[in-house]
C-alpha cells in the first residue's frame, strides 16, 4: 500500500488513499490547517512562482521557443475524456502494476529533474525522502546537486533508477554507470534528446544557466574520472578569461567556489576561492556534457559498461520506439523533454497510442511531458502507457514546502488517479484501457 500519514484507526486508511488523503485534510482542517502545498495545479506552479527567485522558477517552469511545446502537451489531454461509469463495486481498488520485474504500489515514478538546489537546499535528499515514504520510484538526475552515493546511503530504501546524459567522454560515462550500479540503481535511463542544449528564452533572457554557477554537477565533481579531466585541464590551462567584477559576478564565483569543495578536497571556501579547480571544474564540465554526435550505434557501448536495463528516454517518434526494441534495449520513454527542447515539437500524448502499438508489450513504455494531476495520468495510461512519470509539480511542491511539500504532491497525484480510477467503475490500474476513455471531438 502507498504510504501516507493517517490516522491509525482512521477507517478511511482501509478505503484507498484518495479516501485518505481527504480525511487528513479535512480533519485538520477543522483545527483551520490547510495542504503545505496547493492541490490544483495553476495554484501550485503560481505557490512556487511566489516561492522561488525568478531564476529558480525561470529554469524550473519554461520551455523552449514560445513555448508552444508546452502548451501542446496540456493541449492533448484535453481532447480525452474519461468515461464515469456508476453503479460498479469500486470499494477496493488497486493501483499496483510491474515494472522491471518487481510489483510497485502505483504506476506513477518521478522524473530526473537537475539543479533541485534552485528549489530547496535538501534538493535531491529531499526529493528522495518523499518519493520513499510514498514508495513511489525516482530516478536520478545526472544534473543532481547531490552525489548518487549519498543519496543511496540516506534513503537506502528508496526505489531509484539513474538518468544518464551521454557526455563526450566514454571513460566519463562508464565510470557514472559503474558508480550507478554499485548505489543501486534498478535501470539506467539513457535521455537522448538533450545532445544539443535546447533554445530556452526564459533562461536566455536573464542570462542564467545554473551549470556555470557550479550548480547541477555534483554527479561529476564526485567522479574519479571527471576530477582526472579537471586535473588534466589544469594542467594545461593558461588561465581564463577575463570577466567584469560586478555584485553578480562575485556571486557567482561564491557559488562555483562552495560546489567545488568535490574536486579540491577541501572544505574551506576562502581556500576553494583561491584555487582553480573549482572553475576549471565548471568549463570541463560545459566542454563534456553532452555529444551531438550519439547515434544508434554508441548505445552498444553500454551493455559493456553495466548490466542493468537500459530505457531511452527521449522517444517521440514510432519508428525509433520500433528501433529501440529491435536493438534490445529494456524500455522506452515516451517525452519531450516538458517542451524544453524543441519549440513546436509534437506532443507525446498524441503519439503514445502508436508508440504503444509498435512496442507491442515487448518493453514497458514510459510517459511523461503534460502530466499535472490523477487524471492526467489516467489518460496517459489508459492510453497504454506502462507507467507514468512527474517532473515539474514536485519541484513546486519542494520549491514551497521541501520534502513535505513533494509528499503532498505525489500523494495528491496518486489520490486524484484512484478517484477517477473508482469514478470510471474499474478497481485495478491494470484494468485501464481505451475503453474508458472518449474522444472530445467524437
């Protein structure tokens, strides 16, 4: 059962937890206490707007362009709508599916998501810590402000998968897969659609990319073969260039000196203020994060690098969610990357049915890209998707109320998806499909 605090002789904990979820807050309620982070989501990404500096909730909240792609991705939930079937026993319901070969409390898992130090100090930890308590699975992000090791060492019993972007360094990427395996990741998930950085105005418009900060490399200050590529540029390096001193600039070296602490060995920030590494640690890593040149025949490399599953993430194209499972890969995640990478690019709810019939129930088949609430993910999964991951509602929900505020948004999630499961007359995820859906223009 996903966890959740209740009341033990609440009898609405034997009810589900859409059932639990809303005796707690009504119950404290009475006492004039409200959620830790807002349910619908307009109020939860305009909490965390209020909560954030406008460069947290710059980098966090936009997409790429226009942010068309955005707007597309909601836009395709809302031409299906959920049939309510009444009159059905919907008394017990199960929201347990499989996945990689281990039965999960839920279909829901949490997407990699980078820089969560722009949201909360506890950043990863935090994120970690609610998505164990909710047993919900969270995969880690390659742009962690926290190393896999500690992640894995606080939150031993935590469920986890680790996001790699295929950087331009094999040895690099062995190394992460290696370090991965060894922290217990169940599967590796390749993402595939960040080769080349994509067109983010919002960024863009204030000048502001956390990685030059130092901020979202803690996977690779930590790795023995990252640190060797700093030392071999120090050794090499005939000093950078020069930047005008403003309150802003000193700043930034406060940051890139305090996250460089990794690759000097010292904890002291005046002596990492001094040094060089920490700065030549930012340029390594903008030099080596990813390869435009990754295709099809690189991904053979990882099989020699680990023996976990590997997932493609990225997919958006039938053909390619085809290829993928003719080239043996474990599974396929349907995404846009949230509209952050391509402005205009086809919204991955419309293009999971086909995916799905291609995949043929070969591999599972990941959906994220849109997803804000239950319901949303009720669709996504009605519509043949093996699970369903989240990506920016927690981030609010940490920006606004740390781990609390992540549990409360999983929680939230997961009550909204077993309501409508029971409204729709089904008791068990497993039991969703097409049929319960109906075409808003049909």
């Amino acid at each position: 059962m996903v966890g959740a605090v209740a009341a033990p002789d609440d009898p609405a904990a034997a009810r589900g937890i859409a059932r639990r979820a809303q005796s707690d807050v009504y119950r404290a309620g009475v006492s004039g206490a409200r959620p830790a982070v807002p349910t619908q989501p307009g109020a939860l990404e305009e909490a965390a707007r209020a909560a954030l500096s406008p460069e947290a909730f710059a980098y966090i909240a936009g997409g790429a362009g226009a942010e068309r792609t955005v707007a597309a991705n909601r836009a395709a939930f809302a031409r299906w709508q959920v049939w309510p079937r009444p009159l059905r026993d919907v008394s017990v319901r199960d929201l347990g599916t499989r996945f990689l070969g281990v039965d999960r409390p839920s279909p829901l898992l949490l997407a990699p998501l980078g820089v969560m130090e722009l949201a909360h100090p506890d950043a990863d930890l935090a994120v970690a810590r609610a998505a164990a308590a909710m047993g919900v699975p969270y995969v880690l992000s390659n742009q962690a402000s926290v190393p896999m090791e500690r992640i894995a060492g606080s939150v031993p019993e935590g469920a986890r998968l680790f996001q790699l972007y295929w950087s331009a360094s094999d040895e690099l990427n062995a190394s992460l897969l290696r370090r991965a395996e060894a922290a217990g990741a169940e599967a590796i998930v390749v993402t595939l659609d960040t080769h080349l950085l994509g067109w983010r105005t919002r960024d863009l418009d204030l000048g502001y990319l956390p990685f030059t900060r130092g901020m979202g490399i803690a996977q690779y200050t930590s790795d023995p073969v990252f640190r060797e590529l700093v030392r071999a540029r120090a050794g090499s390096s005939t000093g950078g260039s020069k930047v005008r001193v403003t309150p802003k600039t000193i700043a930034a070296g406060i940051s890139i000196a305090r996250n460089g602490a990794a690759v000097t060995g010292s904890p002291s920030l005046r002596g990492n203020l001094r040094s060089p590494l920490p700065r030549l640690a930012v340029e390594t890593f903008l030099d080596v994060f990813s390869t435009p040149a990754l295709t099809w025949d690189d991904l053979a490399k990882a099989r020699t690098w680990t023996s976990l599953p590997l997932i493609l993430k990225g997919i958006v194209h039938p053909d390619d969610a085809a290829r993928a499972v003719d080239e043996g890969l474990d599974g396929v995640w349907v995404s846009n990357h949230g509209g952050r990478q391509i402005d205009q690019s086809v919204p991955t709810l419309d293009v999971l049915p086909a995916i799905v019939e291609r995949v043929a129930g070969r591999v599972p088949v990941i959906f994220d890209s849109g997803v804000r609430g239950g319901a949303d993910a009720f669709i996504a999964l009605a519509l043949g998707a093996t699970m369903v991951a989240l990506g920016r509602p927690y981030a609010y929900g940490l920006g606004i109320a740390g781990e609390t505020g992540v549990r409360e948004v999983i929680r939230n999630v997961l009550a909204e998806l077993d309501v409508t499961l029971g409204l729709a007359g089904l008791t068990a995820v497993r039991d969703v499909d097409t049929a319960a859906l109906r075409r808003a223009d049909g």
